[in-house]
C-alpha cells in the first residue's frame, strides 16, 4: 500500500513540476526545452530526486534549475497536499540519448545484416 501511494506522489511531484516550470523565468532553463522525465519521493517525503531531458547543455541547465528551486518548491507546496514539501535534487536524465543510441545500433544490424544475406 505505500509503494502505490509513492508511486502517486512521484507521478504527482513531476506533473506538478512540469506545470511549474512554465512559470520560471530563468534563461538557463526556459531556452532549453527542459523536461521533466521523472520524479523519486524518499519515504518519509523530506527529498524528492527529478530527473530531467533538455536540449542544451546539462550542467548549465542544472544549475538554473537549481536557482529556480525555491519557485517549484512553493508551486509544489500549494498544488500538492503534501505535510512536507520534498528539498529538490536534479539529476540529468540519459535514458532518451540511450535509448536512442540503441535504436541507432539495432538498426545497424538490420542493415548489416539485410546485406550479408542478400550476397550470400
């Protein structure tokens, strides 16, 4: 029963996040086409880790995110019922540029592999 509640608020904490982020006004985040891809509460809800995708560059986009924390917070903290408001820690999120590099990797091997047969 607590998996599920925190499977909740995580999903809750990074919607209510990526509606937060249309308010910041910080360059380093709102040129970058930043998303929030996820969120991970602690269990007694002190610390929330949100990963996030951008288009630019990670580091500078991490440090405006971290600038802007306490606007998201105080969006957090009147959106969400939450007792305590989770201290946010951003953490670069790869698995799309992976995912991608994979998909790029696999359809090398189709390729490959489609001419291999095709001269055996």
């Amino acid at each position: 029963m607590a998996n599920h509640r925190r499977s909740r608020i995580n999903d809750a904490v990074a919607q209510e996040l990526t509606i937060g982020l249309r308010s910041v006004r910080d360059p380093r985040v709102t040129e970058n086409f930043v998303t929030v891809t996820r969120a991970e509460v602690s269990p007694d809800l002190r610390n929330a880790t949100v990963y996030y995708s951008c288009m630019g560059d990670p580091k500078e986009v991490r440090r405006g995110l971290d600038s802007c924390c306490g606007v998201l917070r105080h969006h957090l903290a009147e959106t969400l019922n939450l007792r305590i408001t989770p201290v946010l820690a951003f953490v670069h999120d790869t698995s799309i540029a992976h995912g991608a590099r994979i998909a790029e990797l696999l359809e090398e091997i189709r390729v490959d592999g489609g001419e291999e047969d095709g001269n055996a």
